[in-house]
C-alpha cells in the first residue's frame, strides 16, 4: 500500500509549459496536452509554493525547422549537442506562447521563462541545452529553502524529464507527477524518459498520492 504524501512547506510544485502551442491545435501539439490542466489547477490548490515555467522562443530560433529550410522532427548538429527541429512555437508575445487559458494557479511566485537565447535551445527549467548555462531556477530554490520538488506539464519526455533529471542533480528530492503530463514521443522519447526517471531513482507519482 503506497503511503500519501503530506506537502510541506519546504515543498514546490514546478508546472512545466502548459502553453497554447503544446495544447491540441497548437504549432507543437503535445497529443491531449490539454487534459493535464485540470489536475494540475487541482493539485496547485494543495501547495503553497507553485513555479510556472514557459517556452519563450524568438522569431527564427536555432531549434525551428524553417530556420533551416529543413523538416519538423529532423535532427541536426548543435554547437551543444544533437538538436530535434521543431515547428515554430512558442514565439514571444503570440497567442500560442501563452499560458493556458483555463490554467488556475493565481498564487504562483514565478514564471521562469526560458528558450529565449536565439542559438539555443532549453528544455530543462534549470539548464539549457548545452547543459552549462543556468536559468537561475536551481540558486531561486536553493535561496527560498525548498527541498522537495514536483513536476508536472508538458512534455513528458522532454521539459519535464530534462527538468526533472536536473533537478535530482542539483540536489533536490525530485517527484514527477505522471497523470498530470503528458508526451510527445518522439523516436523512443517516453522509454527513455522512464528509464532515466528509474535510474536516477526519480520518484513517478500519481495526482491520487497526495494527502
């Protein structure tokens, strides 16, 4: 029998990219990433302490596939590693990078943009791509005393897992909350995704685990 978990107050909930553009009829549909939004207002009412995180790309960014007269979901070498293109999304001040509509969470303390530096791109909410520039999430947690952390949103296997993998690595107890995400899925992402959460010892949580 699995045992409920009390949030406390050094407890956080990160809410990863739950953007237009990652819904159905956005320019990235994540397939139904619009059901994670009402578990998400539902167990943001639990916590506290709820960061908001959002992809926020300029025009012609490294990661778009017209940047490069190429096609979506074609991968290319980076200066910082392997780089997936994707369709243009999430472009600053568009309708399809804004938060949800139906997203509830008025007392969030944050919404930590990221993706904006033109050559590269960032899945994680505490590193970009090239896994050494910081977006200064990991020093605001640290200097707010927040050990715990939950993650949920968009997607799966991308922003949340790097997001997650990193926060493990930073040092904080790191829970993923998997019926409140959801998955692109691209060549084998999910198993990799879930293997990785496995072997860092990432715990996968449902939104019924909470007290």
């Amino acid at each position: 029998m699995t045992t409920s978990i009390k949030i406390a107050a050094d407890d956080i909930l990160l809410v990863v990219d739950v953007q237009n553009d990652f819904c159905p009829g956005g320019r990235l549909a994540v397939p139904r990433g619009d059901e994670v939004v009402a578990p998400i207002n539902e167990l943001a009412r639990r916590f506290e302490h709820v960061v908001l995180t959002q992809d926020w790309h300029p025009p012609g960014h490294r990661s778009f596939a017209s940047t490069h007269g190429r096609s979506p979901y074609e991968t290319i070498a980076a200066p910082y590693g392997p780089q997936i293109l994707w369709p243009d999304h999430c472009v600053q001040a568009t309708h399809g990078a804004a938060l949800h509509s139906d997203l509830r969470i008025p007392h969030a303390q944050l919404i930590l943009r990221k993706g904006f530096r033109p050559g590269i791109d960032s899945y994680s909410a505490f590193f970009e791509n090239d896994r050494t520039t910081p977006t200064g999430l990991g020093g605001y947690l640290r200097e707010r005393g927040f050990q715990r952390i939950f993650i949920a949103g968009l997607a799966l296997d991308f922003c949340v897992r790097y997001s997650a993998e990193d926060a493990q690595a930073q040092g904080f107890t790191t829970n993923v909350v998997d019926d409140a995400c959801r998955a692109i899925d691209v060549e084998g992402s999910v198993e990799a995704a879930r293997g990785s959460f496995a072997e860092r010892r990432i715990e996968t949580r449902t939104t019924r685990s909470f007290a």
